[in-house]
C-alpha cells in the first residue's frame, strides 16, 4: 500500500511540473515584443525603474515584458556581497544574491501598485527562499527600489497586498544595495528557448498581458 501512494506521489509531481512548463511554452506565443521597447524612443517619457525578485528570473522577466507600459527589462542579481558575480557563485549559495529582474516603466502608461499586484499574483509571497520547484537563498522574493518615494509606495502596496494571506508575508521591501546584469544566455530566456522552464502559470501570463489594455478611445 505504501509503495502505491508513493507511485502516486510521484505521478501527480510529474503531473505538476508538466501542466506549468506546459503552460508557459504557450505564453510564449504571445511576443511580448508589442509591449517591450528594449529602451528605444524613451526621450521625454516618464521613465522610472524597480527590480523584482521571484524564484527563477527567467519567468518573472517574461511576465513584466507582457505588460503595457513597460518598455525594458533585464535579468541579474541582486543585494549580494561580492562585485560581478557569476551563475555559478549565486547559486553556490555563498554570495547573498537573489535572482532578480530590472524592469523599466512608462509611469505616465503604467502605475507602480499595478506592476507589484501582478508581481504577487506570479508567487507565494508567505514562502521563504522558495518558489515553484526552486529553493535557495538566491529565490527569495522581494522588490528593491532606488529612491525613497518609491520604496513608500511598495511598502505601502505590499502591507496593502499582506491582508489577503493568512500567513506573513516575506517580500522584502528594502532599497537595492547592487544589480549586476546576468550573463547573455539568461536574457530573454523563455523568448529564445520555448521549451524553457519557469514557475508561473499560464493563467497569470494571460492576466499581465490584459491587466493594462489601451484606453478606449472617445
């Protein structure tokens, strides 16, 4: 009996893995090209930058690129001890970086509190150095801010997003101590590898791309 449950056990883990990598190769259908403008023709737009960290960096970075209104991102680390790290060192777990996202925004397009309520959606924010099938200090989930008006604002949205969890919420909200840009492969991973793994439901892919639709026109 206990050798059957655990061969249940294991389908239903198998079964788990499978319907999320699934659904993000299907996300990947849609571009997010549309939305993101790798920093061209940003002169005289309302530009302001946040960074994220979600588990893997790969789906989160995807997830923000599929939003209208925001016009870069680039994957890296971040509030680690040592300058220029590589892959290999953060995930030796020696260095105290965490897998982050630099994304830049169109504020007049698209407002902060939307960006950090589609943020929470794509992870469990009450788990410490985990999310999906990750584990480690460098998953660990915050959202780290360069100026104090916009660390106000997170930590305001965050306490805000906290009420909807019965247990506490473990987003750090702190100013970014350092970003170091991630090697070239990891760039705009799930665009140029379909069959990528990543974390995130297709259901929230779905509700970045319409959670900022273009204005209905007069």
């Amino acid at each position: 009996m206990k050798n059957i449950l655990t061969l249940f056990a294991f389908i239903f883990g198998v079964s788990v893995f499978a319907v999320t990598t699934l659904s993000c190769n299907k996300a990947k259908i849609q571009t997010a090209k549309e939305n993101n403008t790798k920093e061209t023709n940003m002169e005289g737009k309302n530009i302001k930058e946040i960074y994220f960290a979600g588990g893997c960096f790969w789906g989160t970075e995807h997830l923000f690129q599929l939003i209208r209104g925001v016009v870069a991102t680039e994957v890296g680390y971040a509030n680690g001890k040592i300058k220029n790290p590589t892959y290999e060192q953060v995930i030796s777990h020696t260095t105290g970086f965490t897998e982050a996202v630099k994304v830049k925004y169109d504020a007049d397009q698209v407002d902060l509190p939307l960006l950090i309520n589609i943020f929470f959606k794509s992870i469990d924010p009450t788990t410490i150095d985990r999310q999906g099938n990750d584990r480690g200090d460098n998953y660990r989930s915050g959202i780290y801010s360069t100026d104090p008006e916009t660390e106000t604002i997170v930590k305001t949205e965050v306490t805000k997003l906290a009420k909807n969890y019965k247990k506490p919420v473990v987003v750090e909200t702190i100013p970014l101590k350092n970003f170091y840009k991630a090697e070239d492969y990891h760039q705009d991973y799930l665009e140029k590898n379909p069959g990528g793994y990543c974390h995130i439901p297709l259901s929230v892919f779905e509700e970045a791309k319409n959670a900022n639709p273009l204005p209905k026109a007069k």
